[in-house]
C-alpha cells in the first residue's frame, strides 16, 4: 500500500467514525429515532410540519404507544379554535417507560393549527385525595417542554398531525399524564374526542408549564388535538389496540375513574409488558361516517390512521357494527361481516393479529326492534363460526341476561340497556384470553 492510499483509507475510518460518534450522541441527546419527521426541515419556527409516517415498532427503538384516543370530529360551536387558551388534557397511561412523546392530530382542522407552547408531566395525586384524578396540578419536578424539531413553535396543517421530539421523563404505569398545548391564533375547527370519560381542562392564556392548577378553572369533558402518547421501554414487548364504539370508548363507566374494559385489560397485560390503546369513538359505524354527531369516520376509513399508524402494535381487537345496526339501519348482517373481514384483511398486510367480538346484548335500548335483533343473532353467528378474524372474544355471551339473552345482564346494565357499567366493563376484559393478544399462535390469512 502506497503512503498517499494509506492517507485516503485513514481518512475515510475517521469519517466513519465521526458519524458513528453523531449518531451515538444524537440517539442519547433524542432518546432514540423520531420515525415522523418534517417534510420541510427549514429554520423557520413557524413552519408547517406534515408528519405522516408511520409510527415506529417497538423492536425498533422500543417506543410503543401507551394512550391513545381516536379523534372524532370537529368539535361544533368552535369554529375558529381556543385562541389565547392553555388546553391541558388528562390522559392514563397503560404502559411506562423512560421518556415520552406526544402526537397531536389537526386531523378535522379547518384550518393550520399553530401550536405555540406544549408541555408533558405527570400528574399531582394531590389536587383530589378521593379521587384517582388529581385536577389540573403536576407532580413537582416532571413538568417537561415539547419541541418540535427542535422549535417550540409549529403549525400543523388541516388533515396532518405531528409526533413531538422525545422528552426525558419516568412515565409509571397506570398513570395520570398533562398534556397541555397553548393555541395563540385562531385556527379553525378543533378536532376532538367527545366521550373522554375523563376530566381535562382549559386556562386563559399561556399556562403551559404552570405546574400548578389554579389557572385551570374550565373543566371539560373531551380531550382536545391529542391523540397519542408513545414511551420508551426498552422491555416493551408491543401493543393492544381496542378498535371500536361507545362500548370501546367505556360510555357507562365511572367519570375519571378508568374502568374502560381496555383499562382493566392493561392491568391484566402489564406484567406481559404490552400497551393498551383505546381507540373507541361513540356512536362510531363500521360502514358509515357519523363526523356530523362527533362519531368519528367508518372503521373502514380510519383504520390506517387509528391502528396501523400506532406505535409497536401487535394486535387489534374489533368491536364494531352495534352502530350500523341502531343507528345506520343497517339490515344486511353481511355487509357488516364484509367489512370486519376487510379490516382483517388490511391488519394481516401488516403483520397484525387479529381479535374480533361477538357485538353485544341492546334488547333494552330504546327502539329496539325485531329485524335489528335478527341481523345482530346473524353477525354473531358468522363470527362464532370462524373465517372473520383469527380468534374471538364472546362479549355477548359475557354480558347478556341468561334469562333473557337479547338484553345486558342487569348487574352489568348502566342503565339505558345497551352500555355497560363498571362491573360490566370488568368482565368483558376478564373474557379476553390474553395468549389470544400475544401472539401465541400465527396469524391466518383469510
């Protein structure tokens, strides 16, 4: 080797070991890979980011998600957004992990959503002893500032949504999160999610990293441009996502209690090192788009962005098509088993399991009729026979009074014959066969 080739092979090893030194630093200074990245990577702290990629995997980085909640339209009477309001909205963790990062959606926006300050922390248990909802208030010393590339200020535009830059911060599990975003500028429709069964809040103002919730003295009910909570846990081993209505979405239970049947499944997972994602919407169809009534897009339309696009998903339980048979007048049970076979269909395209539900007993709802209870026996069976989804949980048979099946049992009624309550939402949860989520057997093709 001549001395002038022996110069040239020195400098590309040190080349490359400059960039194995970035990268190595990059990854500890980000806490890993950002999988959604900017479309436009300028300097411009206004700027409009488009992040749109997948989420990614857990094998890959270990970010799995840990909340989530599937947006449902746009939130009527707001027409030009909360300009000048500190949105601060309460999530509950299923799995914990070492640092964070948050998605929020302008997915039903009329407009660009300019977030101007976002923060994450954990939440204070000591806003509210009774309660498993501390208020407004953040433990001390968790409150953490989002960025986004790097910028604390970023537009979103209509349709988009943006996963933050990661942030250092212990997340435990079975925990209370405060989201919060400062929204400066009107900016069109807020895209919601109505039914939160939870207690978030608003303040005027930038409010964001007040640690303290005294600002804080609008409550409300709906979670507001979040949509996703990711963690990382390098022992995570995947993801749940609980794909369905009103039932899904725990309508019925307990207000800031947690008693969702995907809750109590995260408890029953946590040792298994999974993540459970609620991605349930009230009155939601699986054929038909309800965005008029906040019931979100068909299960057809949304299962890309709701399931596919979540962070280290592994299987997905469905439980749709109550919705198409009371409220779309839906008659033909198999153009609902044609559209469950399709979204398992699409999962298996990407390597997911698939869990499917028999729909539960509503013989005690209000306009109940005959021809709805037929198409629903008719749904229940082509499910129990086999060929929709690669295993099913029997909710209907869970729930339903032995001495009159077509109704909830009335231990398990939350009063208006089709939702269940808590005890209710506990055993539906307490059905599921937990090898039938972790993956104990392969996924069939159908």
């Amino acid at each position: 080797m001549t001395r002038r080739h022996g110069y040239a092979l020195f400098g590309s090893l040190v080349g490359v070991v400059t960039l194995v030194c970035a990268a190595i630093f990059a990854g500890f200074t980000f806490l890993g890979p950002s999988p959604l990245r900017a479309t436009d990577q300028s300097k411009n702290p206004g700027e409009t980011h488009n992040r749109l990629s997948r989420a990614a995997p857990a094998a890959s980085g270990a970010w799995v998600g840990s909340w989530a909640a599937a947006p449902a339209g746009a939130e009527p009477g707001l027409p030009n957004g909360l300009p000048g309001r500190s949105i601060r909205n309460v999530v509950h963790t299923s799995i914990g992990g070492t640092g964070a990062r948050i998605t929020f959606s302008n997915r039903f926006g009329s407009a660009p959503l300019m977030i101007g300050h976002a923060s994450v922390a954990q939440q204070s248990q000591r806003s509210d002893p009774g309660s498993r909802s501390g208020g407004a208030q953040a433990l001390t010393g968790t409150m953490r500032r989002l960025t986004f590339g790097r910028h604390a200020v970023v537009t979103v535009a209509p349709g988009r949504q943006i996963v933050s830059d990661p942030v250092r911060l212990r997340v435990p599990d079975d925990s209370d999160l405060l989201v919060t975003l400062y929204t400066p500028v009107a900016g069109g429709s807020v895209t919601y999610h109505a039914h939160a069964q939870q207690t978030s809040y608003l303040a005027t103002g930038d409010r964001t990293e007040d640690a303290g919730g005294a600002a804080y003295t609008r409550p409300t009910t709906h979670w507001r441009y979040v949509t996703g909570v990711d963690v990382l846990n390098q022992r995570a081993r995947g993801a749940v996502v609980a794909f369905g209505d009103s039932i899904t979405d725990g309508q019925g239970s307990a207000q800031g209690r947690n008693h969702r049947w995907p809750d109590v499944l995260a408890d029953r997972l946590r040792e298994s090192r999974y993540g459970v994602l609620n991605e349930g919407i009230g009155g939601n169809q699986l054929l038909n788009d309800g965005l008029a009534r906040g019931a979100g897009q068909s299960g057809l339309a949304r299962f890309d962005g709701d399931v596919l696009d979540r962070a280290g998903v592994r299987t997905v339980v469905i439980d749709l098509g109550i919705n198409d048979i009371l409220r779309g007048q839906q008659r033909d049970p198999s153009r609902i088993t044609a559209g469950l076979r399709a979204l398992t269909r699409r999962a298996h395209a990407h390597g997911l399991r698939v869990v499917g539900s028999t729909l539960t007993p509503m013989g005690g709802h209000i306009g109940f009729d005959a021809g709805q209870r037929a198409v629903r026996d008719q749904v229940n069976a082509a499910i129990r026979a086999g060929g929709i989804f690669d295993s099913v949980v029997d909710f209907d048979k869970a729930l339903r009074d032995p001495y009159a099946p077509d109704r909830l049992a009335p231990r398990y009624d939350s009063g208006d014959g089709l939702h269940p309550n808590d005890a209710g939402y506990e055993a539906m949860a307490h059905t599921v066969d937990l090898a039938q989520l972790t993956g104990k057997a392969a996924a069939t093709q159908l």
